[in-house]
C-alpha cells in the first residue's frame, strides 16, 4: 500500500495510447488499465517522479473535491498502478 511520503514513479517500458476519450497504458507484461479524465491527469503528472502528497496539493486545486476524499482516492488509484506495475514506489 502506498504512503503518503512514498515517492512514484512510471515504470520503464509503459505504452501509452489515446482512444477518443480514454487513454490506455499498457506494461512490458501487457497489463493494462484505461484511464479517465482524472486518471489521465494523475498520469500526465506522474511525468516526474512525485510524492502521494504533491498529487494531492494539485488535485485538490484543480477538482472540486476535498483532501481526505483526494488522499483516499489517490492512494487506491497509485496501488492499482502498481498492481498492475504501470508505476514503482519508493
């Protein structure tokens, strides 16, 4: 489970792929998941490796949504990157 300090970062290898409005990252292992507005933004900022916590402080300016929401849903939305080894954790 991620922590709010742990630092991610994408894995090496991930493809990523643009489908009307759903972008589809894809692993060396051909695990893949589809991501959302949201999801793709996350992954857009994912571009440098950062903490739980500076998703967050972003996410919170940009949506409509409060931070023990955010921090809850980041922290799921990270460790179902991991599972499917889209991103590592540090």
């Amino acid at each position: 489970m991620v922590q709010a300090g742990s630092t991610i970062r994408r894995s090496d290898g991930v493809v990523e792929a643009q489908f009307d409005d759903v972008r589809v990252v894809l692993n060396e292992d051909l695990a893949y998941l589809g991501l959302n507005d949201v999801g793709q933004r996350i992954w857009d900022l994912l571009e440098s490796p950062r903490t739980v916590a500076d998703l967050v402080a972003v996410l919170v300016e940009e949506y409509d949504v409060s931070e023990t929401e955010c921090v809850s849903d980041v922290s799921r939305y990270v460790d179902a990157l991991a599972e499917h080894k889209l991103v590592r954790l540090s």
